[in-house]
C-alpha cells in the first residue's frame, strides 16, 4: 500500500515490457506463487490452516486483493499502508484459521 501509485503504474504498462524482461517478471511471479502455495499446503496439511479451500484458491485470492490495491485503496484516506496491511493479513489467516 505504501508504493500503490508506483504499483498502479506498473500494473496499467507492464504488457509494454519487452519480451526478457516479461519474461524474467512472469518468471519471478510464478516463483513468489508457488512458493506461497506450498507454505499454505504445508500449513494445511499439519492442520495449522483450514484445508477448506485448496491452497492455489487461497493464494489467488490472497494475491487477488492485493494486486487490486492500486484500484481502491487512497493513502490520503485514514487508513496508513501498516494498518492496510495488518488489515488484510488478519482477514487471510482469520480465514484459514482451524
């Protein structure tokens, strides 16, 4: 939240990439991915998170609404880039929780 104009940039002309450097980006988001996948399965599978919901599911959703920031979120709005964060951390594992 706290670089969301730089983020809403990004995200408005990333498609102007050159084919490497998207490349190197797609890449680089299929690692972050899969390896928020694997600690929500892993979480999953010793019963620390609800399994409800497979773990790909909770990870788009997870990366959904953050992706999304640049669309709602105001940091003149009374809400700090920390409490935002707090925020949508709490929501995540609240649930997932057991």
């Amino acid at each position: 939240a706290a670089r969301v104009d730089e983020t809403a940039v990004f995200v408005r002309e990333m498609h102007k990439l050159d084919a490497e450097r998207m490349a190197a980006f797609r890449a680089d988001r299929r690692r972050y991915h899969e390896t928020f996948r694997a600690v929500v399965a892993e979480a999953q599978r010793g019963g620390e998170f609800r399994d409800a919901v497979p773990a790909n599911t909770v990870v788009l959703i997870a990366l959904g609404v953050i992706n999304q920031l640049p669309t709602w979120y105001r940091p003149d709005g009374p809400t700090t880039p920390n409490q935002l964060g707090q925020q949508i951390a709490d929501f995540v594992l609240a649930a997932l929780e057991t």
